[in-house]
C-alpha cells in the first residue's frame, strides 16, 4: 500500500523503484495474456503461431484480429478473448499510472496541509488568492 496522505512524499529513488515494480508486473500480466491468447488461437483456431502472435497482440492493443476464424470454436474464443484483453490493457494502464498519480495527489495534499499549519499559526499564506 502506498504512504497515507499525512507522511512525507517519498524520495525520488523510491519512487522509481515502485514505478518499475509496477512496470514489471504490467508487463507479466501482458506476457501471460499474450501467451494464453497464442495458445488459444492456436489450438482453438489452428493457426500458426505467428499468425497467432499478430492476432493476440492486435486484441491486447486495442486494434481487433487481423484475419477471419473459420471454426466456431475459433471465433468464440476470439470474442472472449477480445473482451478480456480490453480489460487486461485497461488494468495494464492503470497499473503505471497509478503511482504517478497517487505521488501528484499526494504532493497537493501535502502542500494543502502546509497551508493550513500556516493559517493555523496566523501567519499569512505564501499564496494568497484573490
């Protein structure tokens, strides 16, 4: 979990270093769906495995499958397919910009509670807003 509003933001080494976790399991939960979606059209629409390859990472970016599925069996799973690999590219952008986000919202509230310490001490506010 990250750090409440109330401690200090953390140090710019730190925060890198949570920045490349998240890269490292965006990228984990891609590679598994890449290579569920490979061996599904493989072996449900007996595709080669790089036509496999385009037709998956064309669903996980976003673009739709390249060719046409013959087997009904093929054309479910792409269907299915599709609708996750909407969810997990989502999910994978979310998973990096959450601690960019979190780090900008926590910069605001830090520098909200310092205007408040200031106002509460009556010294006047460093921004003052007309």
């Amino acid at each position: 979990m990250y750090e409440p509003r109330h401690e200090p933001l953390l140090p710019r080494a730190q925060f890198f270093r949570r920045l490349g976790r998240h890269s490292l399991w965006a990228l984990g939960v891609l590679l598994l769906s890449l290579a569920i979606g490979m061996a599904g059209f493989h072996w449900l629409s007996q595709e080669s495995w790089v036509d496999a390859f385009v037709n998956s990472t064309m669903l996980l970016g976003g673009m739709g499958p390249v060719g046409s599925f013959d087997s009904t069996a093929g054309k479910l799973f792409a269907g299915l397919y599709a609708l996750y690999a909407g969810i997990v590219f989502l999910g994978a952008a979310a998973l990096l910009i959450a601690p960019v986000l979190h780090r900008m919202l926590h910069k605001l509230h830090l520098a909200e509670e310092k205007r408040n310490r200031r106002r509460r001490a009556g010294k006047p506010s460093k921004n003052k807003q007309m």
